[in-house]
C-alpha cells in the first residue's frame, strides 16, 4: 500500500494543480490494527505502554497542506496578531487565517484516521443525493465526500468564507449560521457535523433541526469530543496541562458556552426524534505514552493538532479570566510541554453518533 504522504501527494496535496479524481481522506496502514468494541459502544481505553520503543510521524505534506482561497472571499477581523471571521463576529472563538486552516485539515485526517480511513461510521447508500456539512470550516470533509460520492449533491456551511475556490462540480458552500432558523427547500439524505464542541449555544436545538431537515429514513452523525480530558491513573493536579484543562472550562462557562454537551448528544438525538442511534467512542492520547502502533498514530496527529492549536483557543476563553495573550502564551507554553511529555498519561475522549429519521414517523 502506499504510504499516507504519496496517497495525499496523489491527490493534490503539495501541488499547485488541485486534482478532485482521487479522495484526499487518508489511508492506512493495514498492519496497524483498530481497537476492536464488539457490541460494546466503547473501544478498549489505552493502556501504558512502558518501553516506549515505536513512535509515529506525520508527513510534512499534511502538516502544510491549506488550499489556495479566494482573497475577495477572505472576510475577517484582526485580534491578538490572528484573523477571525466577520460574519456574526465572536460566535466562534478561533481563528480562520492560514495557520487554522492548516490545523483544520489536520484535523479531519485525525478524525478519518481513527475510524480507519472513512469518513463517517453511519451506513449510508453509495451515493446518498442529497448531503449537508455545518461547520464545514475549510471544506475538506464534504470535498472528500463529494468525491468520494459523484451523484450526490454536497453543501458545507459555516461563519467563515475560507473554503477553496475550485471544487467538485458536486460541491457548493454557503455563508450560514447552523443555529440560525434553516431555510433549506428541500430534505437531505445525509448531515455530518464535526468539531463542533465550542461552535454552538444550544446544540440541542442543532440537532432537532437537524431532524426537521432530513428525509424519512435519513442519517445524521456527529462527530466530536468530550472534554476536559481524562487520565489513566490519577489525575496529575499539578501539570500545567490539568490546569489548562480546568481553567478553559471556567472560561468557556464564563462565555456562555458549555464544552461537555457531547455527552448528552445521545440524549439530544433521542429527544429530536431519532431512532436506532449507535454512539461509539474512541480514545486520542495526547503522546505516545499509550500501547500499540493504533494509539500511537492517532496521538501523533492529535498531539500536532494540540500544539498548534492550543495558544488559539486559550487567547480568547483565558482572556475572560484576566489573563493577558502575554500571560496566556507563557502558560500554554507549559502545556506544550506537558502534551509532549509521556508521564503525562493524558487522553481526550471522541464521540462518533448517528441515528436515522423514522420512515414513518409518529
């Protein structure tokens, strides 16, 4: 099999030609074995690994892999020496310049990699016609998607207009609030949403119009995490990275936001209406402190999404604390070590949910 980087290379990443022929999701490797769950909803957590003699490396094509934007698209404010997204200004706290956007598809190989290389854990039919992104930010899921799916029809919204410019004729993006009252005029067969953890009020009232919006028989999944993160042993009250972990909670609640609806996200599609929900959970160690060649790749893109991503998302909910971006930088500066260090048995719980609309509801 080819290697993640010449499958990604192939596909456009690297090149100045973008080429939609090929799917960008990421391969794997086949010798690197999923954590099996049977018919439990939860994967085995990760266990120490002592010896610590394999690590993982990402390629440097994913670490700089953001497509060309439309500049006249390109609406933002300035904070902090970042950008962020004009429309609705503040409803989302991180930024949407370059290195974001680089994050961001970062991410969405973090999140196809850990479910083995797809994009979605719901059964859905080969080409379902008609398909909705919230909180599409960069695009990639529902570009891949659109790829991977040519008869079916693909919308990505979200606040920021950062998507690319050249796209699969299958594949459009709207400017949208996903909390705002959907104006859709037709149903959708199928609606993902992702990261979307720090993006809404009311995730609940996401869902049901989620629900409203979908056919009979239709799907939606989310996919998203539980934070703050938990340990294997004691929780280390004294890292920086507990701290951290303490602290955004206070401040995130402090901005009216709540960062642990994911666990209630099977209530939230049981309450809309949903039926036959499957909800599997999965395990992200924030380094290669945890067994087997699985967990050691996932932490090592979910590490390099931390780093990178970690002094964006303080500036804003640690300011509410009263600290400065100074102050804040200093102290993320820590983080970053404690995220690096293995003694710091760390690991962020990941939701994958589905559920289908009743052909014939009540």
């Amino acid at each position: 099999m080819d290697s993640l980087e010449d499958v990604l290379t192939a596909a456009g990443y690297g090149s100045t030609t973008r080429s939609w022929a090929s799917s960008r999701t990421a391969s794997v490797d086949p010798s690197v074995s999923m954590p099996s769950w049977g018919s439990s909803s939860a994967p085995s957590l990760p266990s120490v690994d002592d010896e610590q003699t394999e690590t993982q490396s990402i390629p440097e094509s994913i670490r700089s892999s953001t497509m060309s934007l439309d500049s006249s698209l390109f609406h933002f404010v300035q904070e902090n020496g970042r950008t962020y997204h004009k429309y609705k200004q503040g409803r989302y706290f991180l930024p949407n310049d370059a290195a974001e956007q680089e994050r961001l598809d970062l991410q969405h190989q973090l999140f196809t990699l850990a479910i083995g290389g797809r994009l979605n854990i719901a059964p859905i039919p080969d080409d379902p016609r008609r398909v909705l992104d919230i909180a599409t930010g960069t695009g990639i899921w529902a570009i891949d998607f659109a790829t991977q799916h040519p008869e079916s029809q693909v919308i990505g919204t979200d606040l920021s207009p950062i998507q690319p410019q050249f796209l699969p004729e299958n594949c459009r993006f709207e400017i949208d609030d996903a909390e705002d009252e959907w104006t859709f005029g037709e149903p959708f067969d199928f609606i993902h949403g992702r990261a979307l953890m720090s993006c809404f009020d009311d995730p609940a009232a996401v869902v049901r119009q989620g629900f409203q919006h979908l056919r009979p028989g239709g799907v939606m999944e989310f996919q998203d995490a539980l934070f703050p993160m938990s340990y294997v042993g004691a929780p280390p009250t004294d890292s920086a990275l507990y701290r951290w972990n303490e602290m955004m909670l206070e401040g995130v609640t402090k901005l009216g936001r709540s960062w642990s609806n994911v666990k209630n996200y099977r209530r939230y599609f049981e309450e809309a209406g949903f039926e036959n929900i499957v909800e599997k959970r999965f395990y992200w160690p924030t380094s290669p402190w945890a067994k087997g060649a699985y967990f050691k790749m996932v932490a090592a893109y979910f590490q390099e999404d931390m780093l990178v991503g970690i002094e964006a998302m303080s500036l804003k909910v640690l300011g509410v604390l009263g600290m400065s971006p100074d102050q804040v930088r200093e102290f993320v500066e820590d983080v970053r070590k404690d995220l690096r260090d293995t003694n710091v048995h760390a690991y962020l719980t990941v939701t994958y949910i589905y559920g289908y609309k009743p052909e014939h509801p009540s």
